[in-house]
C-alpha cells in the first residue's frame, strides 16, 4: 500500500512539472509573437508629409560678411521747444504730418512779450529825451565857459551828464532788443523739413521755457546703429557696403558705411558703427526705430547648401533627414561656410555629403526614425514629373 501511494505522488509530481514546462513555453511564444506583432506594425508605419515639410538641397548663392544689428535712426530730427514760458497757442499739427522747414507750427501768448517791448521802448524814448536835455545844458556851458562867465569844472560836470544820459539811452535800446527777440520767440518753427514724431505738449497747456513741444525727423536719410566687438570693429572700413534685413519684412536694402566712433563704449568695450541708408524715395518704408540686421562687407559663393535650421545634432555627427525612396534616411554631413542666401536672405551653411535637389526634411517635422516609410499628402511642384510636350499635327 505505501509503495502505491509513493508512486501516486511521483506522478502526481511530474504533472505538475510537466504543467509548468508547458505554461512557461506558451507564455514565451505569446511574447515573441507579440513582439514580432509590434515589430510588424513598426515596420509598417507611414508618416504623412505635406509639400510645405521639405525642401530641397540646391547650389546657392551664399552672402558671406560680418553680422551686424541695431537700431534705424534718423540723420537729421530735432525737438521744437518754447523758448519763453506761456500759454502754447496754434498747436495743429499732429504725428505723421509734413512740415516745410521754417513753417511755423505753434505759439506761445504774445501779449505779456508785447507790452514788455512797449515798456522797453517807452524808457528807450525817455532816455531819449534826457539826452536831448542834458544835450543842451551842455551846450550853453560851453558857450558861457568860452565867454569866461563859468569855470571849466562846471562843462566837465555837464559832460559827464550827457556821456551818462547817452549810455542810459543805449541800454534802453538794448533792453528793447531782448524785449523784440522775447516777443519773435514767441512763434515755433520748424527747424527742419521732415514729419511730426511726437507731440509732447497740447494746445492751452502752459509751457516752461525748453519744454518740449513737437519732434521733426527728416526720413530721407536714415543710418543704422551697429555696435560691433573691438575685434570685429577692426576689419570695418567707411565705405563698405552692407546688405540689412527690415525687422518683420522680408525687404532688404543696401546701406553703406558712413563713420566709425572713435570711443570704444564704456563697459562694453563695443565699438559704434553707422551705415547709412539712402531713402529719398520714401518708398521703402522705412521709419526711425525699427530693427534691422544683416551682413557687412559681403563675399559671394555659389555652393550647396540647406537651412540652418534642418541640420540636426542630436548624434555624434551633425545629419540631415531626407527621403529616399519614400523611407527616411539620416545623412552625415560635413559643414562648410555660413552665409544668408542672396535670394531670400535666409541663414544657410553649406553641406558635403549630399546630393544636388535632395529631398531634405524641414526641422518644423521633428525628429523621425531611419526607415520609416514617407508618403506625401499632396506632392511638391518641383518633385512631380514634367508634363509631355504637346505633340505637332502632322502634315496633310
């Protein structure tokens, strides 16, 4: 009987053992098939591209200079200040308007500047007459010291008044003078053709005198603020061209070199480069205060190359993604010169390892596996294939 039971437990035994060979190799082939399921999807994932995702790799034409930036100014602006205190009067002009140097644009109260000139003139007039008097006194003084009547002493006396009446009456002339200029003051000019940029003060405001009223910036000629590393301000001359990019434009425009500051600027060290811009036309848009940035003293190559921006970094060696036979392929690229392009002013370097009109992914897409397969939405112009020519009607 114990015999029997031991054997019942050995088999008992190998069951279970067997039991769990078996659960652990259908368990194994689940996760191998399940992996083999997720390789298979892998494999078979399509990425969606629209014609705006690619470009192509093409020669270009390469701008190649030192960088600059800063800001537009005018050459010539100046401010319109009272230069007497009053109430400001005939203020019409507002920002953007046109005015003609010499225009008068505004006034200050002329009623207080004009009876300073009256009074001015009034005690000019009495001065005057005191000379008139004093003129005469010493006309008989002479007279009666000729006939021996008085002494010498007493004409010296009579002298003396006239020379005093005399240096009253041209101070009094001169205070009408001040009082004359006070009242001319009183009428804002434009000192300058140009447009309105600011007004600082309105009309019935009081004004103290050197308030600022109105700013006149003449845009005819405009000149770019550039501040440049003591290293770099070495290699600029006046005269050098430039070729700047408007700030929120794709307009570019040339610009020359006018002067260099002769200070390096405190703290910084930078040096102040100013180019100057030519816009008599007025139709290029330009306006104080914008922003610009572009190349100086630029050298022309003609090389293949892509945007900045698609090349990609995040491996040992800089690639770009391009599609090659509807996969992605991540192609190592050895980097060349930097430059914008002379066509649309775009950041470019140049590239070797890549083929001429290859389909290279934009850095907008992102980041995508080797050997996924591409398909594209809606073609680009340039990758669908020419249409046949017409054929000629044959002759009868």
């Amino acid at each position: 009987m114990k015999r029997w039971i031991k054997w019942a437990i050995a088999g008992l035994v190998l069951l279970l053992l067997a039991a769990a060979v078996l659960g652990a190799l259908s368990a194994r082939r689940a996760k191998q098939q399940a992996l083999a399921t997720a390789a298979a999807a892998r494999a078979q994932t399509v990425v969606e591209l629209a014609s705006s995702d690619v470009l192509q790799a093409k020669t270009r034409e390469l701008s190649q200079g030192l960088a600059l930036s800063g800001p537009l100014k005018a050459i010539n602006s100046a401010f319109v200040k009272a230069r007497v205190a009053g109430e400001l009067q005939g203020l019409s002009v507002r920002e953007g308007d046109f005015v003609k140097a010499g225009q008068v644009v505004a006034r200050v109260d002329a009623n207080e500047y004009q009876a300073r000139v009256m009074q001015a003139q009034q005690q000019a007039d009495s001065a005057k007459a005191q000379i008139d008097i004093v003129q005469r006194q010493f006309d008989n003084n002479q007279a009666l010291v000729n006939q021996g009547f008085i002494s010498k002493t007493a004409l010296d006396v009579s002298q003396a008044n006239l020379n005093a009446g005399k240096a009253n009456h041209n101070a009094a002339l001169a205070a009408v003078a001040v009082a004359k200029k006070s009242l001319d003051d009183t009428v804002l000019r434009a000192p300058l053709s140009g447009q309105i940029a600011q007004r600082l003060a309105q009309p019935g405001e009081r004004v103290g005198i050197d308030a600022r009223v109105l700013e006149i910036v003449d845009l005819s000629r405009i000149e770019l603020e550039a501040s440049l590393s003591a290293a770099d301000a070495l290699t600029v001359r006046a005269g050098q061209n430039a070729t700047l990019q408007i700030e929120g434009t794709a307009q570019t425009v040339n610009a020359t070199v006018a002067r260099i500051n002769p200070s390096a600027q405190a703290g910084s060290r930078s040096v102040l480069v100013y180019l100057s811009i030519d816009n008599t036309a007025g139709t290029s848009g330009l306006r104080q205060g914008l922003f610009a940035r572009g190349t100086l003293g630029t050298a022309r190559s003609s090389l293949l190359a892509v945007p900045v921006s698609v090349v990609r970094t995040d491996k040992p060696a800089p690639y770009v993604q391009v599609v090659e036979n509807n996969l992605i392929a991540h192609k190592p690229v050895e980097l060349g010169v930097r430059g914008n392009d002379s066509a649309s002013g775009e950041p470019m370097v140049a590239v070797q390892g890549l083929a001429e009109n290859a389909v290279v992914i934009k850095n907008a897409v992102g980041s995508l596996r080797e050997g996924t397969a591409v398909k594209f939405t809606q073609a680009p112009a340039w990758a669908l294939p020419a249409a046949p020519a017409a054929s000629s009607p044959k002759a009868l």
